[in-house]
C-alpha cells in the first residue's frame, strides 16, 4: 500500500520508494534482537504494548504525512518497523517456551504461518479499503492523497483492538522460566 502511495500520489520514483522504506527495515532488523533479549528479560508484556502503540502512531504518521512528504511516509514507516520489533521476536519467544520441545518446531511453524497470513489479511484490508473509499471518505484525512491515507488509517484501526489481546500474554520471569 504504501509503495503504491508513494508512486501514484507522491510521484516518487521506484528506486526511490525504496530508500524511503530503506529506515523501516533497517530500525526492524537492528531493534529485534534487543526486543529478543528484553523478552528473555521478562518484559514480552510491555513491549507487545508498546509495540502496538508504535504500529499505531506508525499508521496515523503515515497517513498524515501521505501525499505531503516522503520523509514524513519514512518516519511513519520507521516507527512501524520499530513496532514490529517490539512485538515480532518477544511473542515468538514467548510462543515457542510454552510448547513442549517435542512440537516446538511445529509450533514455530503456526506462529510464523499466523504471521503471514496476518501481514496477507492486512494488506488485503488495506487495499480493498483503499477501493472502497474516495478522497471525501467516512474517514478524517481527505484531499489528494485522501483515499490512501485513510485506507492506512485502517490499518491503525485493526492495530487497537490487538492491544486487547496484550494482558493474555504470559508474564515470566527474567530468564524466560
């Protein structure tokens, strides 16, 4: 979705789609082994809820920022993959201590299968409510890039009620016991 905004809205040039997300992938792959390591800490908790809150503030940066500013779209998107980390590496920790060695590996496997076919469902709400919605949409941000920017704002949308989800993650003890 957000290449797509980029291209069609922003005018950005391909090469170019991809430094602006560049800050995103690279704060995701630098923060998710200390996100692992504070997970094995004890706090999987709050950073799952943090997470979330930066997925979320991520989403609304986006699409403020959406047809306006590149940099202001990489921001957003750095602040997601930031997001991403605190949730990604702590909740798979997580997962995989409470199976049994014995289907460990299966269990990594249905987290990861959940994973993607999440990122799969969530995109496909995004662009479908991208279809759907004009630039004077039912949501806030209107204009030029009106209609993306509240398809992303969707996006924020499904981040909330996963915060619900939070007090259901195990609390455990510095060490992972």
């Amino acid at each position: 979705l957000v290449p797509i905004l980029l291209i069609q809205v922003d005018e950005v040039a391909p090469l170019m789609v991809g430094l602006v997300l560049l800050p995103g992938t690279l704060s995701m792959g630098a923060l998710a082994p200390l996100a692992g390591r504070l997970a094995d800490a004890g706090y999987a908790r709050g950073l799952a809820a943090w997470g979330l809150v930066l997925i979320a503030a991520g989403c609304v940066a986006t699409a403020a920022t959406a047809g306006t500013s590149a940099v202001g779209v990489g921001a957003g998107m750095c602040l997601l993959g930031v997001g991403y980390s605190c949730i990604q590496s702590p909740m798979l920790a997580v997962a995989t201590r409470a199976l049994p060695d014995a289907i460990m590996g299966t269990g990594n496997g249905l987290f990861m299968t959940s994973t993607f076919l999440g990122a799969a469902l969530g995109a496909f709400a995004a662009v479908t409510a991208l279809d759907l919605v004009s630039s004077s949409a039912w949501l806030p941000l209107v204009g030029l890039a009106g209609a993306h920017s509240n398809a992303i704002l969707v996006l924020a949308l499904i981040s909330a009620p996963a915060a619900l989800l939070v007090p259901l993650v195990k609390r455990e003890a510095p060490g992972g016991t």
